[in-house]
C-alpha cells in the first residue's frame, strides 16, 4: 500500500485523496476537480485534507510519502489497483485530464499546444509573483526597494503579456477552457482584482 501514515488516511478507499490548502497553487487543483464534477465526470470525486503549511505539516512524514518536495498540492489517487502519488499542481492538472479522457485538455493539434505553452508558461513565471514580488512586497521583515522594483516590473511585464494575448483569444488556448486558464486564474486574475498580496493598485 501506499506509505500514507494515520496522520493522512484515506476516508473512501476508492477515491482520490487531496491534500492542500487555499493557496494559489492549491486553487488551481480544486478548480480542475469541482469542473470535473460540474462536467458529471463519474469518479472525480475526491477527499479533501488540509495541510496547514505555517504549523510545518508540510514536513511530515504522512505528507512526504505523497509529496517528497514537502510543497502542497499533492494527490493520492486510490481508484485504481494500486495508489499513485501525483505532486506539483502543473502534474496533477495534466494527470486528472488525462485520467478523465482528455477533459479540458485539447486532443492534439495548435490549441493542445497553445493549453500546455501557457500552463508551462504559468509554472515557470509563478515564482516571480509569488515567491519573488510576493515575498519582498508582502511578507519580508524590510522593504527593499530594489527587490520590490525588480520583481514588481517582471510581474507587470508577465501581466502585459497575459493583457495582450487574451485581447485576441477568449481564453489562453483560444476558444476552449482549458487547465491553463485554471492555472493562471488563481495567480494573475487574483492578483489584478487585488486579492493577492493587496497589490492590485500597485
């Protein structure tokens, strides 16, 4: 069986079990199940753990077994023969669309391109809004302006990019709803409606 500790069982053997919190990384994930379940997508139904990052959960060890980079979301998914651990949100938005037969995922093609660009594209820029802008303009222990500026001006820049694409497409992939747009959404649409950080005057 799958090394999760009593600390992290599973209430229904036969489900997925998630385990995260509302962060925008943790979002993303919950959004993918709750459209999955909207779509009538049978088996889509998950359990739902909180790990609660600022007590250490994290480092644990039920939650290392599903996650060996101590990061949440992480996913266990128990409908099958066997458990199998999903981690980082980018893998576990592609696993549950593949699990569900292609579900917002395009099947081949410019707009299956177009979906897995930004997806990549958001996995890679996230880390100068959250970890970067985010840290120095929200929680560092001193204002540095340097770092505020420099990262405040990549976000920007990330924000101009989004701005100008979805001006020509009405969503990232084009016409489709795609896991990219549930990716992005959490991050930047936040952030621009001033939910994240405070900063969506700045």
């Amino acid at each position: 069986a799958f090394p999760i500790t009593k600390k992290w069982p599973a209430r229904h053997p036969d489900r997925i079990q998630l385990y995260s919190r509302p962060t925008p990384n943790g979002v993303k994930v919950t959004v993918m199940f709750e459209e999955l379940l909207a779509a009538g997508h049978k088996g889509a139904e998950y359990d739902a753990w909180l790990v609660r990052i600022n007590e250490g959960e994290q480092f644990g060890s039920g939650f290392v077994a599903a996650n060996p980079n101590s990061k949440i979301p992480a996913l266990v998914d128990r409908s099958g023969p066997a458990p199998v651990r999903v981690f980082e949100s980018g893998a576990i938005l592609l696993y549950l669309a593949e699990k569900f037969g292609g579900a917002f995922l395009p099947a081949d093609g410019a707009a299956r391109a177009q979906c897995l660009s930004w997806l990549f594209w958001q996995m890679g820029s996230a880390p100068f809004l959250g970890g970067g802008f985010g840290h120095f303009y929200a929680y560092a222990p001193s204002k540095i302006e340097y770092a505020i500026d420099r990262y405040a001006m990549e976000v920007k820049r990330q924000l101009d990019v989004l701005d100008r694409h979805l001006a020509e497409h009405l969503f990232l992939a084009g016409e489709q709803y795609t896991i990219a747009d549930m990716a992005v959404w959490p991050w930047y649409g936040t952030l621009v409606k001033g939910q994240l950080y405070g900063a969506g005057e700045f």
